[in-house]
C-alpha cells in the first residue's frame, strides 16, 4: 500500500483516505464522497477497513465486531474506490520474537474526558493506528465523521502537532429516518432496543429546544440533571455521560448557550452507543 501510494504521488495524483473498521454503512459511504471530492476525479480515493485491537478495552467488543469484509469490498467498489486496504492484524502490529511493536502516539490533552474517561486505552490505540494508517497511505486529505466529534479533535490536534502534511475533514454525522446515527454498532439492537436507542437524538432535540427558547446561557448540571431523566425513561437505558463542552478545545461548560456541544454515550441494553450534535 505505501510503495502504490508513493507512486500516486510521483505522478501527482492527489490521495484521499477514509478509515473505517468496516461493516460499511451510508455514514461510511457518505465520507467516501467527499474523499473523492477532495481527491478530484484522477485522483485516489482509499478505504481503510481494519477492525484495530489496540482501541478496545479487555471487556469491550472486539471480537464480536461485525465484520463483513466481502460486502464492505462491493459498497467500496459500487462507490468509487480506488483502493481497499485491508491489513491483517501481523502486518499492522508485527510480532518478531524480541522485536514486538513497541511505538505509540498519545494525545494528552483532549483524551482525558468523555470517550476517554470511560474507555482509558481507547484514544492511544486510535490515534497509534491512525498515525501509522497515514504513514501508510501518504493522503492529501482525511475524511473523519462528526459522529466520533472528540475522535476527529484529536486527530485534529496529532496532525497539527506531529506536521502530519495533510488535511483533515470532518463530515456531518448521517442519520436514520428516525434520527439514530448510523453505526456498524446498531446491528447489536435487536427487538425493541432499536426503539429505544433513538433516545439518544431525542434527548439533543429536546435539548437543542430548551437552548434555543432560553434568552440566557442555563447551567449544565440543571439540564444534564433533565436529560438523564428523559433518557432513562426507557428501561434499557443507562446514562454513560451526558457533557456541554466547547466544540474545539472540548473544555467542559458549565453555563450552556447556542454553539455549545453535546455528547453523549448510552448503553442501551449492552450495546453502547454516542452521539453529539452542536447546540
Ligand atoms: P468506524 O468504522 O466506526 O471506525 O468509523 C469510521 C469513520 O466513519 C469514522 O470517522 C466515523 O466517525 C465515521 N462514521 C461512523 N458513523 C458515521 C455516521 N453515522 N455519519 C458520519 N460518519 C460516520
């Protein structure tokens, strides 16, 4: 892949790359647009597809991920992909006796709270495998989704700090009909959970509502004290965390107006889902 990329490069073919850990949905393919976007139309647009062990916890769901690596392959190819990459878990962290992958990149800043409070290893894996992806496939552009809003801060913050020399895009999060974000995670809501989860884009609605009628910034406790009580109204519901915070620098708010972001991460049932959208 990297020995292909760089020849692109010689023969001045702009790159556009979006990583995925597969099981592609229309979130997924809506990234691969604007890749293509970026790339132009005799440039190369590259799917990554790479379910990475080192961003899960010891009792999270790597090994029942779904994966679906054929049909991943023939969304990519009906959409314009020029390359899919599909490492296998020796390449991408070898194994040779005595010399085992030993290099990480850590962001320290914005992966403390939220996803990263709850998940302690998760931003070092993500952002160790990304760096090593762009490495890799050498992109102009990278297309990351709003749907993981502190995931695309950080990598946005990797890229500046360590002068990785491309551009990061970040590209709304695609909805359901009824408002869930789209997530390989879904297909785990089975029966009437599926119902449930739309709590998630409920509880931004009804947020974003209070916000907006409100003529004065409201305090944050008060209204995550309320989001809390809609959201576990249904009865596989479990508040994970509910934060207002600055949509760049992701500093908690304490007094809560419109611009203000909102994330939040559930479980319904056992399946854990987040979402945010911006006040
Ligand atoms: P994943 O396969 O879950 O690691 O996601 C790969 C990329 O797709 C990440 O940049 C995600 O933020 C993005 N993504 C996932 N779901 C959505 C969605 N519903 N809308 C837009 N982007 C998404």
């Amino acid at each position: 892949m990297q020995r292909l990329a760089l020849n692109w490069r010689r023969q001045a073919a702009r790159i556009g790359f979006v990583p995925t850990m597969g099981c592609l949905h229309a979130g997924h393919l809506s990234l691969v647009r604007r890749a293509r976007r970026l790339a132009g139309p005799r440039g190369k647009v590259v799917v990554s597809i790479y379910v990475n062990p080192t961003q899960f916890g010891p009792r999270e769901d790597f090994s029942r991920y779904p994966r679906d690596l054929a049909r991943d392959v023939r969304l990519c190819r009906e959409a314009g992909v020029d390359i899919v990459f599909a490492p296998t878990d020796e390449a991408m962290y070898p194994r040779p006796q005595g010399a085992g992958f030993s290099t990480c990149v850590v962001e320290e800043c914005l992966s403390n709270r939220m996803e990263g409070a709850s998940r302690p290893t998760h931003f070092r894996g993500v952002t160790t495998v990304v760096a090593k992806l762009f490495n890799i496939v050498q992109p102009d552009a990278a297309v990351f989704g709003a749907k993981d809003w502190q995931q695309a801060a950080i990598i946005k913050r990797m890229a500046r700090d360590l002068k990785f020399p491309l551009k990061i895009v970040v590209a709304p999060t695609f909805r359901e009909p009824d408002g869930l974000a789209m997530s390989s995670r879904n297909q785990y809501l089975a029966g009437d959970l599926r119902a449930q989860a739309t709590v998630l884009w409920r509880s931004i609605q009804q947020a974003r509502a209070v916000i907006r009628r409100s003529a004065k910034p409201l305090p944050a406790r008060r209204l995550k004290t309320g989001l809390k009580k809609l959201i576990e109204r249904e009865s596989a519901a479990r508040v994970d965390y509910i934060e207002f915070f600055h949509p760049e620098t992701l500093v908690p708010a304490a007094r809560v107006t419109r611009g203000t972001q909102l994330a939040l991460a559930v479980f319904i049932g056992k399946t854990r889902l987040i979402d945010n959208a911006e006040l």
